[in-house]
C-alpha cells in the first residue's frame, strides 16, 4: 500500500475515534474542576485518561505502518506465518497497554474511600 494510502487510512481511523476521543477530553476537564476536592484520584482519572488518548493515537499508527514495515524487511520466508506473529504480538502490546490505563481508572474509582462504620 503507497503512503498516500496509509494516510487516507490513518485519518480515517482517527476520525473513527473521534467520538471517544471528545469523551476522554471532555472527562479529562471534569478530572481537573475536581482536582481541588479530590487531587489524588483526580491525579489518577488524568494519568488513566491521558494514556487511554496516546493508547489510541498510538496503537491507530502502529497497527497502519509497523505490521507492512516488518513484512516487507523481513527475510521472503513463510509471510502467512510472519504476519500472524506480528499481529499477536501487536495485540498482547496494544491490550497490555489498555490494561494499564484500565487499572489507573479502577485505581482513581478505590482512591479515598473512607470506610462507614454507622449501622442503621
């Protein structure tokens, strides 16, 4: 595929994500009114929700460029093969990473809790 065709791609991509992308900013501005009532899970709503945006862009341009990159310098063996192992090992990349700014968000839902002890 020529890089006009990778970029017409990744544009169109992004523009996939745009919807949760406006989410994720618009959360991120909610995080930093609250930064001043709660800092610390505020602290851990932005780191999550900064990683989930670069998890997007990110993942977006190496899952358009990188997979062909290897491809075509790689050795001219078994390409079936070679292609199946670099979209595993894109995707254990891509999910971990997810993972990450998953349990950052869960992190900021468990943070300064305080614990009830009124039994009605």
């Amino acid at each position: 595929m020529d890089s006009s065709a990778k970029l017409f791609e990744l544009i169109k991509d992004l523009l996939l994500q745009l919807p949760s992308m406006i989410v994720l900013v618009v959360c991120l501005v909610v995080a930093l009114v609250r930064w001043r009532r709660h800092p610390r899970v505020s602290l851990f709503v932005l780191l999550s929700l900064t990683w989930f945006i670069l998890h997007g862009f990110v993942s977006t341009v190496i899952y358009i460029w990188v997979p062909d990159w290897i491809i075509r310098t790689a050795a001219s063996g078994n390409v079936e093969q070679l292609t199946q192992n670099v979209y595993l090992g894109l995707g254990l990349v891509t999910n971990f990473s997810l993972a990450i700014a998953l349990t950052l968000l869960l992190v900021a839902v468990f943070t300064q809790r305080t614990v009830s002890l009124k039994t009605e």
